[in-house]
C-alpha cells in the first residue's frame, strides 16, 4: 500500500518532523523488507523556484553488528565520494 501524506511546513533552511511508527504499521503490519521514501519539494520565498529531492531508508526486523575494518581511507571531506569497508559480526 503507498502512502502520500502531506505535511507543509514553514521554516527558514530546515525542518524536522518524525512519523510515529504506529502510523506505518497502518498501512502495513508487517514492515521488514519494505522502503520509506521521504521526497521534499522546497519553495524560495524571493523567487518562486521550487527545488525537490528525496531519501529512501529500508526498514529491518533484525539487528546487525558491523564492524569498520581498519583499510577504510582516514579522511572524509564532505561532498565527496566516500567508500567505507565494514564486516558483519
């Protein structure tokens, strides 16, 4: 079952906002495996111009342990492309 529900906030750069999870599980009880797409669309006051972008998180009924081996690179620089390395315990 897709879900669009409509939330409008008014903010200067950001919001935050949770979803209960009682809520997801309305749509359906079972979750694991199953995706939640969060999109945004944000208007300019000044200028009108709408920009949009979107993140997706999966939803597991498990709990897994990972490990960051140790031939990760040691710097991360915003912005920019970043592989990490890490094994499941």
């Amino acid at each position: 079952m897709t879900m669009r529900p409509k939330c409008v906030f008014q903010s200067k750069g950001e919001a935050q906002f949770s979803v209960p999870l009682d809520v997801l599980k309305a749509a359906n009880t079972y979750l694991n495996g199953h995706e939640l797409i969060v999109e945004a669309n944000v208007t300019e006051s000044i200028n009108q111009i709408t920009l949009n972008g979107s993140a997706t998180t999966m939803f597991h009924d498990h709990a897994e342990k990972l490990h960051f081996l140790e031939s990760n690179p040691t710097t991360f620089k915003p912005g920019l492309q970043y592989t990490a390395y890490v094994r499941s315990l």
